[in-house]
C-alpha cells in the first residue's frame, strides 16, 4: 500500500515537473517572439549594426569631400590636411552616434556631463601631452616645415616621414627612425633645408704658400663650369678668403639646386683633390715649425 502511495506521489511531481517545463519553454519561445522581448533586441541590435555601419560610411563621405575642399586651398601643409581629415571624420562619426543613442531613447545629457568630466580629469592628468597637441597646432598651421621635408632640429637631423598631432617621426641619413615630441621641436631652433628650391655649397680648400692662388682659383672654377647641376644664376664664386697657419684658403661658393646638395658637394671633393695633384698644387696638413738658438756657456752663466 505505501509503495502504491509512493508511486502516485512520484507521477504526480513528475507530471508537475513535466507541466512546469512546457510552461517555460512556452514562456521563453512568447518572450522570443514578442516585439519587447528576444525579437525586439534582435532587431534594435541589427539596426545599431547597420547604423554603424551607415555612419562610418557617411562619415567617410564628409572627410572625402573636405579633403577635396581643403586641395583647393594652397599653401596648406600636408601635416594640417591630416589632422583636419581626422578631426572631420572622427567628429562626424561621434556625432552620429550620438543622434542614434538618443533615437534609440538613451538620454544623451548624462552621457555629455560624464565627457564633461572625464575630460577635465585627462586634462589635468595629461598636461605634456596637451602641451605637445599645441605645439603640434602650431607647427601645422605656421608650417615651418613639411613631410619630406630634411630638417635639423632638437639635436637631430633627418627627413621628416610623418607626424602626429603628438609627436614628429624623423628618418636619419643612416636610415633610422627617431620619434620627437612635438614640444620639444617647436621649443628649439629648426632649420628646414629644404625651405628653399636652391642652395649655396660653400666649400674650403688649402693650398701651400708656395702654390699659385690664381692657379688653384682657375681649376676650381672649371671644375665649376663642366658641373651640369652648378647654376649659372647666381654666379658662383671662388676667392682667396684666408691666410690660414699652414695654408692659404681658397673659398669656393657655388648654387645648386637643393636636391642636389651633397652631389655636387661630394663631386667638387674628388675632382679638386685629383686634379690638385695633376697640377702640381698641394693641400698642406697641419704644421709648426720649431726653431732652436743655442745657448753658449757663458750666456748660461750669465
């Protein structure tokens, strides 16, 4: 008999535990279906996605047409039109999410105290990076120099391949890269060489005392006058500009273009050097000459 009872209570749970379980599933697959539930955050999820998606597209679009504004504004440095093209898109894209937030009914106002006071904080935190971002701005708007452009500055000297609204990123002669804050630049002297579309090279060369000055200033010359990139305008230049210790200085001053520097420079090395020797005229080192008076005996008595 009790096992009996025993049994009818077992079905009994069983077919609750049953009953419950339909109850559930049945109460899962309404809330799936129904346009507050599953469905509901299906659907708000796919269209934040395809808003995303829409935003960045549109904000593509803006920055693609500020950029061909910005193309007909000249004398505007490369670096500036960077930073506008990002400062244009990123903006476009927070604002747009902000108009999807509220359409989707998040109260924005919160959200804009909360920047609010997030930005204080950064700012207060990140005083040297603020300080590079104005420095930045201004290097951007006064432009005193440009990417690919070979500048020395803060003890360094290469060409600069990129710069960020932080810092300058600068690729030596030897092929390094070499990252500057931007305070640091715009706090020392920089010198752009390439400000110019011309430069002089100014070069030295030592002759001997006993060597013919106008001999050595008409080699020089010729070698200037069979050199295709020296400029005819201005003139180049060679005169006697020292009388040094061991030498007498022959100045040679010539413009080249300024791409074309160190070629010509380089170049007017070699060739003075062999055609000195071919002529007869020397290039002296260093020396001193060392004279020795004998002292007699009696003159050291004395």
């Amino acid at each position: 008999m009790e096992s009996h009872e025993n049994y009818l209570i077992g079905l009994k749970e069983s077919s609750l535990q049953t009953t419950d379980s339909v109850t559930l599933l049945r109460t899962a697959g309404n809330w799936m279906i129904a346009r507050d539930g599953g469905l509901g955050i299906l659907i708000k999820i796919g269209t934040l996605i395809v808003a995303v998606w829409v935003l960045a597209f549109v904000a593509k679009f803006i920055r693609r047409v500020t950029q061909r504004g910005l193309e007909k504004i000249p004398h505007l440095s490369n670096l500036l039109k960077a930073f506008i093209l990002t400062v244009v898109y990123w903006l476009a894209f927070a604002i747009g999410i902000m108009v999807v937030l509220a359409a989707f009914g998040v109260n924005v106002g919160p959200l804009f105290a909360l920047l609010g006071g997030l930005s204080f904080i950064l700012a207060f935190a990140l005083q040297d990076t603020l300080g590079n971002l104005a420095s930045g701005l201004m290097i951007m708007i006064l432009k005193p120099f440009d990417t690919d452009d070979y500048i020395h500055t803060a003890g360094t000297s290469g060409v600069v391949v990129e710069m960020s609204i932080i810092s300058t990123k600068i690729r030596t002669f030897d092929n390094q890269i070499i990252v500057i804050p931007n305070s640091k630049i715009w706090g020392d002297v920089i010198t752009n060489v390439n400000a110019s579309d011309t430069r002089r090279v100014d070069m030295v060369f030592g002759i001997a005392y006993s060597d013919s000055a106008d001999h050595a200033i008409g080699i020089l010359k010729k070698l200037l006058e069979d050199n295709k990139l020296v400029l005819k305008d201005p003139a180049a230049d060679v005169f006697v500009g020292e009388l040094a210790d061991s030498s007498v200085n022959i100045f040679c001053r010539s413009w080249v273009k300024t791409e074309d520097y160190w070629t010509v420079y380089w170049d007017m090395l070699a060739r003075a050097k062999t055609t000195f020797e071919a002529e007869g005229i020397s290039i002296p080192f260093p020396q001193r000459d060392i004279h020795v008076h004998q002292i007699t005996a009696d003159a050291s008595d004395k």
